[in-house]
C-alpha cells in the first residue's frame, strides 16, 4: 500500500462514486446549508445530537463552505484545505491523491531521537525544508519537529494562533507538498513530528462560537479566553481524531502536545494515548511528548513517551547568562544543583514549592522514570521568542560555555532538541512575528510591549517601543536564520562541533540507552556538576563540565574520555580538574 488516508467521521470525504459527504456538529444551528462554488445551495440533514450531513455530487478540488445563519456562511472546521485563507472556503482534498515512495518506512525507536526545532515558513515551506533535510541527515539529526502548521489568519505567524487545525496553513504549501516533505525525511531516515496545538484557538477566523458554542465553557478560563470543553465527547473525540490524522493520513511520526497544562481535563491526555496506540499500526514507532508546566509526570507513564524538560533549560541558562528574572528566579539560588537534579531524576521540581508561583507546589516524583522520558535544549521557539529582542544563547554568553553546554546536551542520555541555526552558532534573533491587521494588529503590538512593562528595562514608553512590532513584516524577515556559510568559520567550526558530538552519541551511547539509569548527580561547584549513568550494556557514562571563569575541583574520573572541550580538560578532567568553561565525558567499561 502506497497511499494512506484517515477516515474522518467528520468534514469532507469523499466517495467512491465519486460524490462527497459532508459531516458538522452544529448544535446551535436549527438548520444548515452546504454551499460547493457551482452548485446550488444543498439543506443538510440534521442528525441525533446537533449534526448535519448531506452526500453532495462534487469532487476533489471542490470549494464549500457551511450556512450556518442567514448572514454567516464559515469554513469547515475539520477542512482538509482551504482556498483563500481562514475566513474563505474549505477545499475537498483528495487523501490518496500523494503515491509514497516510501511507504514501507516504521519510523525509529524513540532512544534513537534528536529533535531539530524549526519554522517550516522561514525554512522555504514545506519544499524549502525538504531541500534542507540531507545536511539536517549528514549532522546526526534523526527527528525534525515542525513547528505548529495548523491554517492560521495571514502569512505570518508561529503557528500557535491556528483555527482550522486540519489544513496545513497554504503560505507553507499544499498538503501533497507536506506529504512530499515527510516521505523525503524518511527515505534519509529521518522522523517528522509535529507540534499540535489543542489547548486554545487563535483569535481571529475561529467560527466555532456561531454554531457551536458549547465547544467553549467560561468556567475553564484560559490566557485566550473560555476554555475548550474537553467534558465535552464531541469537542475529545474532535481533537483525538486531528492526532489520528496527523499519524496516519500524512505518517507523522510523533506529535509534542503544546502547553497541556492549560487543558483542564487531563484525563483527556491519557484517552488520547490510548486511542493512538490503539489505533496505529502495531509495526510503526510512534512518539507522544508533552510540554506541561506543572511538571506533569504521571502522563509518561500512560502512553507518552517523554516530556519537555523546562527545569533543565531554566538552570542552565542561570548558569551561562546570570539572568535571574522571572521563571528563572526559581532557579537562581543553585543553578548547578538544579541541573545536578535534572540529570539525576528529570525534573527539579518535583512537588517543591514555586517562588515564582508564589509558593505553589509545582511537579510530581519523576525520578523512577528513564533520563529518555526528558528532551532537554538549551534553546528553542518559546526561550528565544519569548523575550523582547529574540536573543540567542550566542549573544548572551560566552562561546566557551555554550560549547561545554551543548556538549552536556547532545552526549547526556536524554534526547536533545536543537532549535533552527544552534547548530552553526546562529546570532541572528528569532522573535515574536504575527500577520494580523487594523484593531488586532494594534491589540497583539501593544500587548505585547505591555508585557515588558513590569521589567525594569522597558519602564518607559521609550523603551518599550523598541520591542519590534509583531505585525511588520521586517520582523519576520529579521528571524529568518538563513543557511550557514561555507566560508565562515565561525559557522563551519560549530558544525564540526555537532555532527562530531552526535557521532559520538549515536556510535557510543544511543544503542545502550534502553534501560540506562542514573547512577548519581552532584553540584561539585556553584557553576560545576558531575553526573553518571549506567546504559544498558553496564557501561558507566560520566559527564562533569564547569561553566564558570575559574576552575573547578569535580574528583576523579574514570573512564575513557570520548570527548573533553579543549586539551586542559582532557588532561585534567580525569585528575579531578575541571578548567574553566569546560566539559569531559567519559565511558568505563563493564566491570566484569
């Protein structure tokens, strides 16, 4: 079999006669029309518990839309494409249109994962990205991750302001030209995830309110406005069907669940896992991860396979910028001994309280759990985007330090994520960028810059007005990383740097991670840490680095170095020495 699809009980799909049926769940609608360009306007057929249906004789490429009032006609909310943007008519998409050329492929085991984090709309679309696949292959990567793509209003956007989130957004390409991209990865061996967004809508081209506004429940507030219902069967089913799809019609290896913390039935996450192992075929390795910011570790053990770890990033960014702001105020009193506690057993709070909470206990027990329950990163879309200029690490620390830290994260057993440009040192920002126009623009612009107001940097209007405007479209090209040179450097010398750690990783340590444990984790100094692990093969993995100026005393070591940072630490790192803005990994075989 060569052509896969999902058979939505819900939307377009369409025939073997060649007709289409057409499915909604309108509630508050007494009645409902379907109007396809070119044919006459069609009642549809209510059913038990506020659906319609109608079969309708059109076609693959067929425009339509739902009269849902006599003044209000919407897309369809579970459209396989649209024509014209959010607010325009739906297309019917033929799934079986895109013959894979590599439909055999499983997938990988999720042990053997490292995430690439990337915008697909700054990488050239889902053609562009495709073109940049062998590199992301030839440097060790085994999985990119696709930032949110679900059809958002405007060419611009991160993806999280999504409102039909069946259709790729078109500004990236058409669905072939997605399924084209996946198939490319996995004939390199490569995994595609996506990011899914079920936790809000965007706020603009969101018609669910006008024909089913029990989708929302003002007693589940949310950052967007009344929560999704998930009490709801209809509004569980509706989303568990967007993963199936994800999976099966376009074979995504994996989907990372974003901000799940802001769903208010968490039940709801473990019905989903069920649902996906059940349904997928057997044969193939697919891959759930979370990003929880309540530190939510009893999902990992009901289907998922691993969770954002916040913790780790917050630590070690205390550590190489000295920021103590915000969130990271709550790392700010040991740095190292919170990341000693992130190497160990996951996550650093675990049920502690949270300052920045204001004392509200924050987490569960997540040390029984392997280190490959945990993707660490030192960067990605939310810790670069999220601050007022869209630094990176490579503005804001010196190169020694983020060398020693991208060692520790590309060598420690837990599976590393890369964010777009980290891997040639990109300097270039990537900031906040939206395309929305006239009162929304000017909302989200000054949103924004309100945000700032409580950081002693941004106090004054003056201030607070150079905070790039979100809306311009010099914003989203000034986040564009391009392509690393060839004839830098100071790009090529970063490179080296990754594809010879993640040679490193995947000869040494990926095959010996099943049933890798901590053996222990220390804070040796107020910027230093040594941690062990014992891999499945018995072998002893250490890891000791120091990201402070001066030296730092760690112990002895034992092992044979497979990596050291520069020639001190390689001398000394064994004797117990650890030079400034250094790491040292090493492998002790098997004792017998």
């Amino acid at each position: 079999m060569n052509r896969f699809s999902h058979a939505l009980p819900f939307g377009a799909s369409l025939q073997p006669d060649g007709s289409t049926r057409f499915r909604l769940w309108a509630p508050d609608c007494e009645s409902v029309g379907l109007e396809v360009d070119g044919l006459p306007a069609i009642a549809m057929q209510p059913e038990a518990g506020g659906w319609f249906s109608i079969v309708a004789p059109c076609a693959a490429s067929a425009h339509y839309r739902y009269r849902v009032r006599p003044d209000l006609a919407v897309p369809d909310p579970a459209a396989r494409a649209q024509a014209d943007d959010v607010h325009g008519a739906s297309v019917v998409v033929d799934p079986h249109g895109y013959v894979w050329q590599h439909a055999d492929w499983c997938g990988r085991p999720w042990h053997e994962t490292v995430l690439y984090e990337t915008h697909v709309g700054l990488m050239g679309g889902f053609t562009g990205l495709a073109k940049r696949l062998p590199a992301l292959a030839a440097l060790g990567v085994t999985a990119v991750e696709l930032m949110p793509i679900a059809d958002f209003p405007g060419d611009r956007n991160w993806g999280y302001d999504g409102v039909l989130p069946f259709a790729p957004d078109a500004a990236y390409g058409t669905p072939d030209e997605l399924k084209a991209l996946i198939d490319t990865a996995h004939g390199l061996g490569v995994m595609v995830f996506l990011d899914v967004v079920y936790n809000h809508f965007g706020p603009d081209g969101n018609y669910l309110n006008a024909y089913a506004s029990r989708f929302f429940s003002a007693d589940k507030p949310t950052p967007w406005g009344a929560g999704i219902d998930f009490r709801l069967p209809e509004v569980r089913w509706f989303f568990i069907e967007n993963a199936l799809y994800w999976l099966q019609e376009y074979r995504f290896d994996g989907l990372r669940l974003d901000a799940v913390h802001m769903i208010a039935e968490p039940d709801w996450l473990d019905e989903l896992a069920r649902s996906v192992r059940g349904a997928i075929e057997p044969h193939r390795h697919i891959h759930l991860v979370l990003e929880h910011d309540g530190n939510a570790a009893g999902h990992l053990t009901r289907g998922f396979d691993a969770q954002w770890n916040d913790d780790g990033h917050h630590a070690l960014h205390v550590l190489l910028t000295q920021e103590r702001g915000g969130y990271y105020a709550d790392y700010a009193d040991a740095p190292a001994k919170h990341v000693a506690r992130c190497l160990a057993e996951g996550f650093s709070y675990q049920g502690e309280p949270s300052a920045y909470r204001g004392g509200e206990a924050r987490g569960e027990p997540s040390a029984h759990l392997p280190p490959t329950s945990f993707v660490l990163f030192l960067q990605n879309h939310d810790q670069i985007g999220n601050r007022a200029f869209g630094e990176r690490l490579t503005t804001l620390c010196r190169p020694e330090a983020l060398r020693a830290a991208t060692a520790l994260l590309l060598l420690s057993p837990q599976i590393p994520l890369v964010f777009m440009g980290e891997e040639w040192g990109c300097t270039k920002p990537f900031l906040y960028f939206t395309s929305y126009t006239d009162a929304l623009a000017e909302a989200v612009r000054e949103g924004r810059r309100r945000e700032f107001a409580r950081f002693p940097a941004f106090e004054s209007p003056e201030e607070r007005s150079r905070i790039p405007d979100p809306n311009a479209p010099s914003t989203y090209r000034a986040s564009d990383p391009q392509a690393p040179s060839a004839a830098s450097s100071h790009d090529q010398g970063w490179l080296a740097l990754y594809r010879g750690l993640l040679a490193i990783r995947h000869k040494a340590i990926v095959p010996h991670l099943p049933g890798a444990q901590a053996l222990e984790a220390l804070a040796v100094d107020d910027a230093a840490v040594r941690a062990s692990w014992r891999l499945g093969n018995a072998a002893a993995l250490t890891i000791a680095f120091n990201l402070a100026a001066g030296p730092a005393n760690c112990g002895p070591l034992q092992g044979e170095v497979v990596f050291a940072t520069d020639d001190d630490a390689r001398r000394l790192g064994p004797h117990g020495t650890l030079p400034p803005f250094s790491l040292i990994a090493l492998l002790a075989a098997p004792s017998s």
